[in-house]
C-alpha cells in the first residue's frame, strides 16, 4: 500500500469515528428528549419511572438494579426479555400460587386530559404462556381512583410467543370507571391477575388513533 493510500485509508478511519461518535451522541440525545408525559417504557428502559411488583405481601416492591425481581410472597417475577434488542424488554411471570399479582410502573402523575378522546395506550406484547383467569390492565391515579380494562380474551386469542402490538384508547379506562381521574395518572401501566400467566411487554407509549376512531367514547 502507498503512502498515499495510508493516509487516505487513515482520514476515512478518522471520519468513521467521528461518524460513530456522532450517531452515538444524537441517539443519546434522542433518549433525553423523549417527553415523559407520553413515553414511559422505551428501548428497555423507564422513562423517569420505576417498575414495581405487588403480591398481598407488598403491593409496592422496586425491581433490582438489574430489572429484576420477586414478588413479597413470590407470585410475580420478573426478569429482561428481547424485542427488537438485547434486554429491551421486561416479562413477568404470574406463578400458580393462589393470589393477586400485580406489575406496576410508576412516576410523577400527569395531565393526559388533552388526549383522552385522541390517543391509546399503546404497547408491544408477547403471550409466553396464556392466562388462567382475567387479566386486568389499570392506569392508576392514587388508590382507590383507577380505569381499568379487561385483556384477557385478547391474550387468549394471540399466537404463543410471537410479538403484537396492542393499542388501547385512553378513554376506554374511564369508560365504566366509577373513581377515575385522568389529569393525575401516577401508575401509567399496571397488569394484574390471580391466575398463571406469563408475557413480555415492550415500548410502552402513546399513539394517536386514526382519524375517525373513537375508542370507546359513546356515539
């Protein structure tokens, strides 16, 4: 190789790294500037949030470090899972024990008032093992002011272990919701059920709906 091409080859290596390093820091950018109030679970990880799980022995017990963790009486667990990338989701296990298992995430409440009648709850999920008993999904707003909707024929009806994505208008959570207030929602996603299950959930956000659709708003 000539000197010429070394210096040639050398300033194209020098341009990729800085290419690389440019990339890099416009993807972290990017990670900062995802608006807590409508992304809450991205690329594996909590947007100013924490997850949680609950059993009847602690119904508010933190994930480890690692993102992992154990229900009090041992209901729930939960470990990382891959969607599109290692460890960019998480799945929780409802074990066969006879009792409530929740899985939580939390963070400072928000205002979603502006677009309960325009957007979804919206969600990648995988069905590892289909559900025993109904699955409810809540967004919570301080106890006992919640919405909740029910998941379970849905889950039911999808194919084992393969990814789906699954939109729920935001007004279907107030829709029959007799304490519910959607200007102060602090637990944005909370899956709950007393029998075996087990799912991976990934990209937890909100998405407009189509134009035209309604969710459950009345006619």
């Amino acid at each position: 190789m000539s000197n010429k091409d070394k210096k040639n080859l050398s300033r194209l290596s020098q341009s990729l790294f800085f290419l690389v390093v440019l990339i890099a820091s416009a993807m972290s950018t990017q990670a900062q500037q995802l608006n807590p109030k409508f992304h809450y679970f991205i690329d594996g990880q909590a947007v100013q949030r924490g997850w949680s799980v609950g059993d009847p022995g602690n119904w508010s017990k933190s994930l480890d470090e690692n993102g992992e963790g154990l229900s009090a009486n041992g209901k729930l667990s939960v470990e990382k899972d891959d969607f599109q990338g290692k460890g960019d989701a998480i799945r929780g296990v409802w074990g066969k024990k006879k009792m409530r298992g929740v899985l939580g995430l939390y963070g400072n409440a928000v205002d979603l008032s502006e677009v309960e009648h325009r957007a979804a709850l919206t969600f990648e999920i995988k069905v590892n093992k289909k559900p025993t008993r109904p699955v409810e999904l809540t967004m919570d707003c301080g106890y006992p002011c919640g919405g909740k909707v029910q998941i379970r024929k849905t889950l039911q009806s999808a194919k084992k272990k393969q990814w789906f994505l699954m939109p729920i208008p935001l007004n279907c959570f107030s829709a029959e919701a007799e304490n519910f207030d959607i200007t102060k929602i602090n637990g944005i996603f909370n899956l709950a059920t007393d029998g075996k299950m087990d799912v991976s959930i990934a990209n937890i956000r909100l998405e407009l709906l189509p134009e035209g659709e309604k969710g459950c708003a009345a006619e």
